[in-house]
C-alpha cells in the first residue's frame, strides 16, 4: 500500500511540476502577483510529495520488499541495513528518484529563503528549476520507474553489488548529486536573468552561494569516490581518467570558473554576459554527465545500464535545456553591457586568467572524453585515449593555474601593479623553488614533473598564507595577529581553499612520482624489505565468513627496517559474495601523514606462498586532505557575513512596505 | 570507481580475482622490467574497460603483459614493442592516441582553444582599459580650465 501511495504522489508530483513551469512564468510576465505567488506553496509540495515518494522506496528496501522489482534487482535479506538503505540509490531508478528529491528541495530552499529576491526573478527562477524537473519526474515515470511490481515475487533478492558494499561509496553519489542539481540552481538564474533581461550585483550575490554549495558537494562527491578507489580496487590507483570520472569533473571545473566570476559580477559589474554562459554550461556538463554514466554511449566503468532508450530521453533533455538557454543567451546576452572599469594589470584580469585556463582545461577533459566517439562516427577510427593523453593535455593547464594562482590572488580590484604582490611573494618564491629543487636533487634521474609539482604546490600554500598575512596591514605583531583572526571569512576561505589546491597538488605528484611498488611470492615467515619497511607474511586464514561473503585473510607484519619494532599488523582481505557470485579484494593499509603501506593480497602458488604486492605510497592522504580542505575553504566562504546580513537586511527591508498583495 | 571491469574481469576469470602483475611475470633484469611496466601502463586491456593491461586481471592482459616482456627479451626497442602488438590488435590498444590523421585535431584542440581564448580575453581587458580612457582623456579645454578653476577654488578654501 506503502508503496502505492508512493508512487502516487510521485505523479503528483509531477503534475505539480507542470503547474508551477507555467502559472508563474505567466504570473512575472503579466506582472499578476497573485500567480507568481503560487510558486512558493507549489515548490514546497513538489519538495513534500518527493520525499515521501523516497521515503516509501526506502521503506521498501529496508523491509526487503521483494514483489518489487527494483529491490529483488538490489538487495538480499542479509545485507547490513547501511546498505539496504544506501542500494535505494545504488542503481539507475532509485538514484534518479535521489536526483529529483535533491532538485525540488533546492527549489523549496528558493522558496522558503529567497524572500529577499525580487518577486518576478524568484517566481521565473521557481519556474525554471520547475521545468527541470518537470523532464526529469517524466524521464523516472516513462522510462525508469522505480515503483514497478513483479507479478510472482521471488523468495529473495540478487544483492547489490559488492563494490557498492561500502561506506566510501555508498555516500560519493548523493555529494555528487547535490553538486549536479546544485548547478540547476544556477542555471535557473541565468535562464530567469536572461527573460528578466537584467544581471546586476545582486544577481552575482545570489548566484555565487548556490554556485559555491554546488561545488562544495562535488569537491566532496570526487574526492569520497577517488578515495574509495584508492583503497578499494586493490591497486591503489585514486584517478583514471575514466569517462565517469570525467563527467563529475568537468562540472567542477566549471563551477569553479563560475564561482570564481560570480565574484566579479558582484564586485565589478563585469564579465556578465560569460558568468551567464558559464552557468548554462555549468548544468550543461553536468547533464552530459547524468548522459554519459546512463546511456552506455561511451563504454564506461561504472555505465548503470547500456539502454538507448534512456540515453535518447537524455539526450532530448539535454537538447531541450542547452539548445533554448543558449539561444535564448544569444538572444539578450547583447543587452548585458559592462559597467566595471579595469586596467589590464588587476584582479579582474587575473581571475580572467583563472577563467580561461579552467575553462580551456575543462575543454580539454571534454573532447578526450568524447574523442572515442567522434573519431568512430566520423573517421572510422577505433581508438582509445586514456591516462596518457589526460596526463599530458591537461597537466600544463594546472600548472598554468598553479604559477598563477598566488600572485592573481594578491592583485586589488581596478588597477594593480606586478611588483607588489610579487615583492610580497619573494619568500613563497624562495621556498617553493628551494624544496623543489631538494626534491629533484634527492631523487635525481627521475620524473622531472614531480619536483615541479612540489615546487609549485609550496608556492601555492605559502602563497596563500603570504595573502592572509598581508591583509592584516602593518603594525606589530600583536596588532596583526589580532586582525588574522578578525579578517572577513571569505579572505579565510579564499586562502584556505586555494592552501587546499596546493596540498592536492603535492599529494598527486609525489604519490604518482615517488612511490615502491614490490611483488612478489611472499612465504610464511620469511620477511623481506620495501622501501624501509620489512614485511612478513604471517599467516593467511582462508575460511571466514563475513555476513554476506567468504573471506580468505592475510596477517602482514609491517616492521621498520633499521630497528625491527613492529609499526602494524595488516589484514588484506579476498572476498568472494556468493549472491552476486563476485570476488572483491580488500586493501590492508596502514595510513600515515607522510606515506601509506599498502599491501594486497593474491593467489596462493603452487609450489606454496601467496602472492603479494605491497606499495609504499608518500603523502597519499595528502590528495584527499587536500580536497577536504577545498571544501573547508568553500564552507568558510560560503558562511561569510555578507551572505547571511544580505538575506536578513532585505527581509528588514521589506517589512515595513508590508508584505505585496497575495 | 571502476566497479564494472572488475565484474567483467570476473567473468573470465568464474571466481578468484588475481592480482594484475603476477610474480611469475617479473624478469629478472630490472631495467627490463622497469621498460616492460612503462609500456604495458599505455597499453589498453582489450577486454576491459578503460583499463591498462598493467592494472588488470585479465587472462588477455597477463598474455600481452607476457608479449610484452618477450619482445624485449628478444631485443625490441620501446617503440618496437608496441608497433608489434599495436600491428596484431589495432590501435584500439594504445592509451595515447597517436599524433597523425584525424587524431592531430584531438591533440592540438586544447593548445587552439586557448590561444583564442587568449586573444578574446586580451581583446575584452583592453576593452576594459580602455572604456576608462575616454572618461580621463575626454575633458574639452573648456571642461579642463573649468576643473582646474574649482580646484583652485578649492584649494583657496583651506
């Protein structure tokens, strides 16, 4: 019955999408109150009628409610209840259900905290968002519905797949879904600018937090899915350059260029008509994204279903989306004239820079990603591009970013000169060169970029900290540290997120460049040396049983080399999950801040032994740290005092107009 | 992130992963070795997805992580190595698009993009620059002695 009901109200919802994709559009156009003013309680029921559409999917999952199919196809009795909760969106139906929650929540948000928006652009904006998921309640009810019953429910489920079975996991899809509908919103305001015909600053004030959030959810999403493939695929690998990876990435890249002339908007009344194109295109990749990873046009690792059907639907909501916001762009983008006035040496043109070298790269990720296709359908070529091009297409572009970041960063708004922040820079020059050449120097005759690498990811956080410190003005140092702490949290989180891009920075490239790689037939009891690590295999128990596999598990004593006091005692693990009839490997790590042992676990061999292949991995934790900092930075920001008074100032202001005739 | 090729992999190999390169594999001369590894991680593992055959568990992969180590053995450069598996299964294999034909678009898409985006970037700031120019510049004579007249006034003040 539950799940009836839930259903039900998904088609209800559905139609109240519908409704509020026109009566308040209509309302702003014949400037009728009383019809924009519907948005608001229609969004809320959208959101309303989503959740409980979600929440009765979940319900199902949890009770193992086999007469539906989606359930049979996705879990098992035995499975943890994590699990059962996490495979509602561990598949195509339930994770597009997932997609459309998120969306209309972001549109209730507009609707609940959006008082301070002018009443014509927040009804255009609520009907923007509402034609979105106007397509997408029609994608789930046509072509993927998850409330579809079975005529003869099974005795049990097929279980979700195992590499699903996991905390990293099972929480990188809804951060990545926030990022990706969190676009939406920023498209929805660039679509309602462009009708309204009017981009201002206040317009960049309320698109950038939503921008920010967006981005703030995908640092997180990649980040969580680069990590869970760092431990998890038993190599150690945390990037592959893989369509779907790829597809996360490229909004990412552009959110972050977004973001980045959100501010000059704001503070410039500049750049308008590319911040309006960027948003467009931000949602752009982001559903060529959701295309990519459900049509199986380009074969990918983690592809949910190769169904054409889907895909087609996809396509024509992107076709829909993209074509009428870019005409429509083309259309008035004329009418949106700069007001700011900027000399060639300023801010503005430093995040200009930052501008076209992220959005350059993220060009370069998009035709490598679909250059499989185009060469098929055009050359009749059947070639591959993988790692090897990425790593040598796109590197150049972040260094490009990386040299300029700091000094960009330092530049004041309108005119600048180059000596001033570069002055300031010395020492962040200094140290950055020094540590890279000790780097190159200790270990000569290898790779050139990794020195580089952590060169410039030295330049970076100093320079970050330099930024920081300088703001504080002159004095004593009493006087200045008193004023770091009182700096406005966007100078924090600006400073922050960027420290984060250099911390990444240096994780990627001494881990790609300097890390120990041993395999070999490892015997019990005889230990032998990596790195400066002695290792010992000392025993491996082949018959555990998890509570939804078999497991054969190694105990590997980790011990330093010079001392022989034991550091750890690792576990990797062979997993194999009957129901799905898959085998899995578990990684035994031990962590740490400047490197990471990580041991997996083989075949046994004929003539006795296992197999075994241990890596010492330098500053891996690094990579990620570095993304969760990005994220701190994004946060800091995003909690900055002009946000929150924007929003309370302009609800004091309109109170004593009253509240317009509704 | 990779969850689908293992369960591919898994395929051929019915129940027990292994792991990519096998001891067995590993020659005994480490500059080989070392020359047999660069090759193989631009080598794409046919059955797989998006995988090189240095990170896979495939049958396949191991056979051409074997080839591999075979042409060396018999004296191949780098070069000749690839060519000969490159000339047996396509270029399908190679994870590094060549640079010839169509593919020169691929390569030099990024550096044409930029060095417009270059020029349209430059064109928009000295656009900027110079929309202050006319501002400064464009006082008339008359407007100039007016100005210096009320600075003057001005200074007379204080």
């Amino acid at each position: 019955m539950i799940i009836e009901l839930g259903h039900f109200a998904l088609v209800l919802a559905f139609a109240v999408a519908i409704f509020q994709m026109v009566v308040p559009m209509v309302g702003a156009e014949r400037g009728s109150a009383a019809w924009m003013a519907t948005a608001d309680p229609a969004a809320t029921a959208q959101f309303v009628l989503t959740a409980f559409s979600f929440a009765a999917l979940t319900y199902a999952f949890v009770t193992s409610d086999f007469s539906l199919s989606l359930v049979v196809a996705n879990s098992h009795t035995d499975k943890p209840l994590l699990y059962k909760i996490t495979g509602v969106w561990g598949n195509h139906e339930g994770s597009l259900l997932l997609w459309v929650l998120i969306l209309t929540l972001f549109g209730a948000c507009v609707a609940w905290f959006g008082q301070g928006l002018p009443p014509t652009l927040r009804a255009r904006v609520l009907a923007v968002q509402s034609s979105v998921a106007v397509a997408f309640f029609a994608f789930i009810l046509f072509t993927s519905n998850p409330f579809l019953r079975l005529a003869s429910p099974p005795f049990n489920g097929q279980d979700l797949n195992p590499l699903l079975q996991d905390p990293g996991l099972a929480f990188h899809p809804p951060f990545l879904y926030l990022g990706y509908v969190g676009l939406s919103m920023s498209f929805s305001f660039a679509v309602a600018a462009l009708i309204e015909g009017r981009v201002d600053a206040a317009w960049g004030r309320w698109v950038r937090p939503w921008t920010l959030a967006a981005w703030i959810f995908l640092t997180i999403g990649i980040g969580l899915g680069s990590w869970w493939a760092y431990y998890e695929l038993g190599w150690g690998g945390f990037w592959f350059w893989d369509p779907v990876e790829n597809a996360s990435f490229m909004p990412w890249l552009i959110s972050a260029a977004l973001l980045h002339s959100a501010i000059v908007v704001e503070k410039r009344e500049s750049l308008k008509s590319w911040t309006i194109l960027l948003a467009i295109l931000a949602f752009g990749f982001s559903l060529i994204g959701t295309f990519i990873v459900r049509s199986g046009v380009l074969t990918s690792v983690h592809a949910f279903a190769n169904d054409p059907e889907r895909g087609v639907f996809i396509l024509m909501i992107l076709g829909v989306f993209m074509g009428g916001a870019l005409l429509l762009f083309a259309l008035r983008a004329g009418a949106m004239e700069a007001k700011g006035v900027f000399s060639t040496v300023s801010r503005e043109s430093g995040l200009v820079l930052n501008n076209l070298l992220l959005a350059v790269a993220c060009f370069v990720v998009f035709i490598g990603t679909i250059w499989p296709l185009i060469a098929e359908l055009f050359f009749d070529r059947t070639l591959s591009v993988g790692p090897p091009f990425f790593d040598a297409a796109f590197t150049p572009f972040v260094f490009g970013l990386a040299v300029a970041l700091p000094i960009a960063a330092m530049m004041p708004w309108k005119r600048a000169t180059l000596a001033k922040p570069l002055r300031a820079l010395i020492p962040a020059a200094v140290l950055g060169l020094a540590v890279g050449l000790l780097t190159w120097a200790v270990f000569t005759g290898r790779t050139a970029i990794a020195p580089l690498g952590v060169g410039l990811a030295v330049w970076i956080v100093i320079g970050a900290l330099t930024d920081l410190w300088t703001r504080t003005g002159r004095g004593d140092l009493a006087g200045r540290l008193g004023r770091l702490t009182r700096l406005p949290r966007a100078d924090w989180g600006k400073a922050v997120a960027h420290a984060g891009v250099g911390f990444t920075i240096f994780g990627v490239v001494t881990l790609t460049g300097y890390q120990i790689e041993d395999i070999r037939v490892a015997r019990e009891g005889e230990a032998y040396i990596v790195g400066a690590y002695e290792i010992e295999l000392i025993g491996v128990d082949e018959n555990l049983r998890g509570p939804n596999y078999f497991a054969s598990m190694a105990a590997v004593a980790v011990r330093n080399a010079d001392t022989g006091t034991l550091i750890d005692t690792l576990h990797p693990e062979r997993r194999i999950y009957p129901v799905a009839g898959m085998p899995t490997t578990e990684a035994g790590i031990n962590g740490g801040i400047t490197r990471d042992v990580y041991v997996t676990l083989g075949d046994p061999q004929d003539g006795g032994g296992w197999a075994l292949r241990v890596w010492i991995k330098p500053f891996a934790n690094w990579v990620w740290g570095g993304a969760i900092i990005m994220a701190l930075g994004g946060c800091l920001s995003l909690s900055d005092r002009r946000y929150r008074i924007a929003a309370g100032a302009s609800r004091r202001r309109r109170e004593p107009s009253g509240v317009p005739a509704e | 992130m990779r969850w689908l090729v293992v369960f591919l992999v898994a395929g051929f190999l019915a129940a027990t992963p292994a792991l990519a390169v096998q001891p067995d594999e590993v020659l005994a001369d480490p500059v080989l070795e070392e020359r047999a590894r660069e090759i193989s991680s631009g080598l794409r593992c046919l059955v797989c997805r998006n995988e090189s055959i240095d990170e896979s568990h495939a049958e396949l992969a191991r056979d051409l992580r074997l080839l591999v180590r075979e042409r060396l053995i018999a004296g191949d450069t780098n070069a000749e190595a690839i060519d000969y598996i490159v000339a047996r299964y396509g270029e399908f294999v190679l994870l590094r698009p060549t640079f010839d034909g169509s593919s020169i678009v691929l390569w030099l898409a990024g550096p044409l993009l930029l060095l417009l985006g270059l020029g349209l970037s430059v064109g928009y700031v000295r656009g900027r620059a110079r929309a202050a120019a006319p501002a400064e510049a464009g006082l008339s004579a008359q407007e100039q002695s007016r100005l210096e007249a009320i600075l003057g006034e001005d200074h007379h003040h204080r």
